[in-house]
C-alpha cells in the first residue's frame, strides 16, 4: 500500500529526511558520478535524490504511481512530474539511459510488473538503481521513515526479482547504518556511524541499493530436425528423489515388425471340409 505523496514531500522537508536525503544520494552518487547528456526516470518518489542530477542531467522525469498521488516537481522549476501506472507506463521503448526506483518496490503491489515496465523504457544497455528496506535492518521495523511501512527485501530476493524481470545486477550499496531515530544526538554523528557500520556491520544496514543493467536477449539460430522439448530439474529436488509421477509424454506402444510378406491364412484344424 502507497503511502501519500502530501507525507512524503513533508517528511523530506523534516531534519531526518533531510539527513537521509544526504546520506542515501551520498551512495547513490558513487555509484553514478555524472550523467551528464543522459536522460533519467525517476519511479515512485524519487525526487528528492533526482535533484542533484537536475543541472547536468539531459531529462530528469518524476514518475509517480497512482495509489500515492502527485506533486509538482522540482519546485522552482518547470514541472517534471507525471502521474502513472506503475504498469503501463506512459513513456515510449528505450527513452531513458538511467532510472532510480525509489519508496516503489516495497510499496507495490506488483513489484515485477512496474520493473518489467523500467526495464521497457530503458535503452540497450541503460541501467537502474533500486533502494529498498533491507529485511535485517531497523529502519524496515520502525515507522520512523517512509522505509518502515513497505515490504522489506534480503539482498538474494531483490537480486532475485531483479534477474527474473531481465536485469544483470552490476553493484550493491548499502546506506542507513545509524539508529532509526529523531535524536539530535544520534542524528549529528550520522556520518560517523555511516563510516563505522559500512565496515563492522554491512549487512545490518538500513537500506540496500542494487544496482543493474537491461539484459537484451539475442535470438539463437534454428536447427532442422524434430524439437526436443526438455523440462528442468530444480535444485532442492535430490537425484534419484522419487517424486510419484509419471513421466510425461505418450505409453511406449506395441510395435508390429513387419517383413514385407503378406501372412499366409491357413485353415482351420478344427474346421470339417465335408459336405
């Protein structure tokens, strides 16, 4: 379930979204420097980390799903937001070189139907940056941010739904390392706690930022002769493990051999001839 775009424009606005703003674009922009002449979508409410690439940046697009609503954005420019369907996207094939999928995917109730509408509008070879709750970190079970409200993901399930909608994950980022609280103590040694959760607890971080570029399939050539159709084995089922079906496919029949030589009737012993 969407959470409302008046809340998520206000909670950015607040000291701590400023301060997340701050430390999740940090990760994000190392993972893309400069995109300069490129074109970017943003997914979900993505604004607030859109912004830095504005004045560099040939197209930057807010696109926001219905169920959460729209602002005007950036708010001292020409509106660049647009209401969608997380679906049906309404941008044709291939227009963007980058997207960032932001409070979307734990927010969703169709999580690969929105990646495989990304994956549409990228080009060959554009690239996408998703940021979800990380399932073991706090800030997934706390309501204080927007990230406590959605879906939460281990690393290996967005990997995993990442490859299943065509995607080649290429890098993995981690931000939220610091307490999930408005404390202005905590709050003015956050860079400190970024610095020593990176190395002393990565993987209880707060958020994950997943990286990953638009796999395109290549047709294979056809080969002449009869089609083998083959059915794959799953992993978690052992070799030789009885599974209690029969194989599929027609009864082997009983085949008749024949030599080319009409059969020869002979009569019947028990039959009489006479008359």
């Amino acid at each position: 379930m969407y959470l409302d775009v008046a809340d998520l424009r206000t909670f950015y606005d607040l000291p701590l979204g400023r301060l997340l703003r701050s430390l999740v674009g940090g990760r994000i922009r190392a993972l893309w420097p400069s995109l300069k002449g490129q074109s970017m979508l943003g997914v979900g409410y993505a604004g607030p980390f859109l912004r830095p690439y504005l004045d560099e940046a040939e197209r930057c697009v807010a696109a926001m799903p219905g169920p959460q609503g729209v602002v005007a954005w950036p708010r001292e420019r020409d509106n660049a937001a647009v209401l969608v369907d997380e679906a049906h996207l309404p941008f044709s094939d291939a227009l963007f070189e980058r997207a960032l999928v932001v409070h979307a995917l734990d927010l969703s109730g169709d999580p690969a139907a929105m990646l495989r509408e990304v994956w549409r509008v990228l080009a060959p070879g554009g690239r996408v940056i998703v940021v979800v709750p990380n399932r073991r970190g706090l800030w997934s079970q706390s309501e204080t941010s927007p990230f406590g409200y959605g879906r939460p993901y281990s690393r290996g399930q967005i990997q995993g739904l990442l490859k299943t909608c065509q995607f080649d994950v290429t890098a993995n980022e981690e931000a939220l390392f610091l307490p999930p609280t408005r404390a202005r103590m905590v709050l003015r040694s956050a860079r400190t706690w970024e610095a020593a959760g990176r190395r002393l607890w990565p993987a209880f971080a707060g958020l994950l930022l997943v990286e990953a570029e638009k796999r395109i399939y290549r047709g294979l050539p056809v080969e002449e002769g009869p089609r083998v159709l083959r059915v794959l084995r799953p992993v978690f089922i052992p070799e030789g493990a009885a599974t209690g079906l029969r194989p599929a496919g027609p009864e082997p029949s009983r085949l008749t051999v024949s030599t080319g030589t009409p059969p020869v009737r002979r009569p019947d012993s028990t039959a009489t001839t006479a008359r």
